[in-house]
C-alpha cells in the first residue's frame, strides 16, 4: 500500500551513500548467518536414543498392551481388553534396523508366545492389515522365524470374509472369530450413537490399501487367493473412477455407487495412490502400473494447486474437476515420496518445501490447514510421519543436504514438544504447544524409523524393499 507523502525522487541522492555502503560492506560468513549442516551420525544416534526411551516407557507401562498413555503412564488397548500388541508388532523391525537386538529377540519371544487372533472381536480391516500383518510380514522376512509367518497366515485366513461383497471390494470390520463383516457402524465405541451409513461404506484408502500386505502373504505362503483378492478390490474401484480420473471419498461396496464425491490426497484416500505405485515396484504388477500413472495423472491435473506460496494439491469435485477447497495438512505431506518413486523428483521437490513451509509455521505441523490463507484449520499433531517420510525419499532420490537439514529440524521439533518423561505424546494444539495422552504405534513403526534411516540410510538398501503405508519394510518374493 502506498503511504501519502511519501516522495522518493527528492531523497535518492542523499540515500545513494547509504546504498553503496550497504552493497560493499563485508559479508559475514555463512556459519555466523544460518545453522551448520546437519550431523547425520550424530543424529541417527539421537533417534535410536529417542526411540529407546519410547520403547522403554511402553514396557514399563503398557506392555501386554497395544500402546501407552505416556502422561497418564496407563495402557490403551484398541479392542475391548483383548490387545493384539499393536505397539511391539510396529515397532519390531524397527529395532531390527537399529540393531537392538536385546529388546528385538525379547519382543519376537513374547509375540510367539502370546500373539493370538482367535478372539471374538470386530476389527478394521485395514488397521489390522497395514500394522500387525504387514509388521508380521516384514519382520518375518528379517528373521525367518516362522511363528511369525504362521501368525500372519492365521490373520489372513480371519481377514478374508471381509472381500465378500457384490463388488468384491472390502467390507470396513471383520469378525476375528467368526468371519462375519460389518461398515462404519462397528467401529463406534460402546454406548456410542452408531453412524447411520450403509453396511458397505468404505473409502479408497480403505479398499485400496492391502495389496502389499496380501500379495506378499501369497508369495510367502503360494496361497494365490491372497493376491488376487485385494486385487480384484483395487481394479474394482479403479473401474469406477469419474470421467476426470479422479475417485470420491466415500464409496458403497455393496453396489459400487460413490457416497461422497470430493476428491483429495488426504486420509480416506491416500494411500489408494501409494500402494498402485508400489504394487508394480513390488510385484512387477503392470496392471498396477497403468492404473498408478492414469490416477496421478488426474491428481496432478484437478488437484494440484500452484500458489504464490508454493505448490500444494487441494480438493476438488471428482465429477467436475473444480476446486472445492484448499485443504492440505499432515496427512497429504506422504505425497512428494509417492511422486518420487513414480519419476516424478522435481514436482516432488517443490511440494516437500510447502511441506516444510507447513510444518514451520508453528514449529511443528498442524493436522490441517488452509493453504490459501495460511490458516491452521485443525491445529492437533498426531506424532505423524509423513513429512519426514518425504524428505527421506527425496535425500535418497537426489542427496541433497537440505533434507538432512529439515530432518534434524523436525527431529527437534519432535524433541522439544512431544517428549514426555515416559516416552512421546501427541499434541492437541501445535500453537500453544499442550500435550495429549497418547503414543501411537506408527510413532516407532513409521515416525522413529522414517528419521533413523534419513540420518542412516546405510541401515536399510530403499532400492530393495518397499515400504507398506506403515513403514514396514517388505522384500520381492519370486514365484
């Protein structure tokens, strides 16, 4: 805006000394003027400490328990009082990566022994699948015990039913005991009000997000109906994308008709985009491959978002194309690694930096905000991963320093606001900083891990393995 009075012609002369001197002054050196490079080793020594100190919060407080309340020090288990161990199941092939042995040997021992599946519960689907059977899986690969292949097998065998629908693609919940499926309603805490929505409504994240696990359960097991189930599901909802390209959030698997029709890279949908890549890196699947490059395609084109203040995807009408909101936050920062494995580096590059931007806004991201404005929209952080994640592929993709140095930034982030004397904890403002009460398996499964092998990348060949949405390191199997 330009201020009344103000005439800079009249004064230029006498400013030009001032100019000069400005121009030719002596530089300070780059030390004195922005932090020193990030330490890598020391580093990676750091989160093996961090995770450590989480780990050992959780067995003094909620082991036999699925995670801690680390402020409350008290368990949380996700089903009734039956645990499933969420936590220890995550967070084992993490501690093999860290070369913890002790603390794996002594959790692998306990998950032999008491690890069970044969409990009258209702599950989702997709939880249980993309933690316990792909931390199974994984850790399986990296020890060979087969107890833990067993467990894996059994879980599959119970998670079945759950493809049983007209469309073939998954219902949300599975009876453990019992096979019978269920929609949103079952997930409602007791005494809760049930969500009126029909018994098939799930969403692409929900339907698309099981091939890895399914598919290397078949390869391990030469069970070909774990494939080609989560298969069919995959091409089933691919088949009923809108004209754009793009898929709604919300779908009935009973008879295959879209319930919700905004179209997104956040939670719902995200991984749907995530496991089309990876399942053509993983089983060299070139049905995955075509689907992977016509969906990112339509998310690039209808989604993405080029701002003043950088590149973002936010929502649009899955029908239409047209922008519905400019919605972005935690969960949509997993993109740049999803571009990244598809080829795509420099558009990756250039939305890690809005999500770094989106991250030091506060210190530490917010679960959601309004890209065009700048606004926290849902100011909570749930110990998420996913903007470490990126820059991880990125540093492997193109070995540039700056993602060791938005790692250790988010490192201490993590450090100075979610520390809890017993382990980390969520928080449920990143503006005033106040703390929740809970430890989220992914935290040591995907959070710890993710920054470990930024700082160490020698710890884990990436070209080797693809990581499931959980960070669970799984390997090729030949046929």
């Amino acid at each position: 805006m330009r201020r009344q009075g103000f005439r800079p012609w009249s004064r230029l002369a006498a400013l030009v000394p001032v100019f000069a001197a400005l121009l030719f002054a002596p530089r300070p050196a780059a030390a004195q003027t922005a932090p020193p490079p990030a330490d890598a080793a020391a580093l990676a020594a750091q989160v093996k400490a961090e995770f450590l100190h989480a780990w050992r919060g959780y067995k003094q407080y909620a082991w036999g328990h699925d995670e801690l309340r680390p402020l409350s020090r008290e368990p949380r288990d996700w089903y009734k009082d039956t645990p499933l161990y969420m936590t220890p199941v995550d967070a084992l092939d993490t501690m093999l990566l860290m070369g913890l042995d002790d603390e794996a040997n002594e959790t692998r021992a306990y998950l032999d022994a008491h690890l069970s599946f044969d409990h009258d519960i209702w599950v989702k689907n997709f939880e249980i699948t993309i933690r316990i059977l792909g931390g199974l899986l994984s850790a399986y690969q990296m020890t060979g015990d087969r107890q833990l292949l067993a467990k894996a097998e059994d879980l599959g065998h119970r998670l079945l039913p759950v493809f049983d629908s007209p469309t073939g693609m998954p219902y949300m919940y599975v009876n453990l005991k019992t096979g019978a499926t269920g929609g949103p309603d079952m997930g409602a805490p007791a005494g809760q009000a049930r969500r009126r929505a029909p018994r098939g409504a799930s969403n692409p994240a929900e339907v698309g997000t099981l091939i890895l696990e399914w598919g290397t359960l078949a390869r391990l097991t030469g069970d070909q109906e774990f494939y080609d189930r989560p298969k069919r599901a995959l091409v089933a909802l691919f088949d009923r994308r809108a004209k754009t390209g793009l898929v709604g959030d919300e779908i009935d698997v009973d008879t295959g008709k879209w319930l919700g029709r905004t179209s997104h890279i956040g939670g719902g949908i995200d991984s749907f985009y995530e496991y089309l890549v990876k399942c053509e890196r993983l089983f060299d699947d070139a049905d995955c491959g075509r689907m992977a490059k016509a969906t990112l395609a339509a998310a690039n084109k209808y989604l993405a978002d080029q701002r003043p203040n950088g590149l973002w995807y936010g929502e649009a009408n899955m029908n239409t194309g047209r922008r519905t909101a400019t919605v972005y936050g935690a969960l949509q920062a997993f993109f740049p690694a999803v571009l990244v494995l598809s080829g795509d580096v420099g558009r990756a590059e250039r939305l890690q930096t809005s999500n770094f931007r989106m991250w030091m806004l506060d210190g530490i991201e917010p679960e959601e905000l309004n890209y065009r404005t700048m606004k926290i929209r849902y100011p909570g952080y749930q110990l998420r991963p996913e903007n470490i994640e990126s820059a991880y592929y990125l540093f492997h993709a193109t070995h540039d320093p700056r993602y060791l140095d938005m790692g250790r930034d988010m490192f201490e982030s993590l450090v100075r606001y979610c520390r809890t004397d017993d382990g980390y904890t969520i928080l449920t403002s990143v503006v005033t900083k106040e703390q929740g009460d809970r430890m989220h398996s992914f935290f040591l499964a995907e959070t710890l891990k993710y920054l470990y092998l930024l700082f160490d990348p020698q710890a884990l060949d990436l070209d080797s393995v693809v990581f499931n949405t959980e960070a669970h390191p799984l390997r090729k199997v030949q046929q």
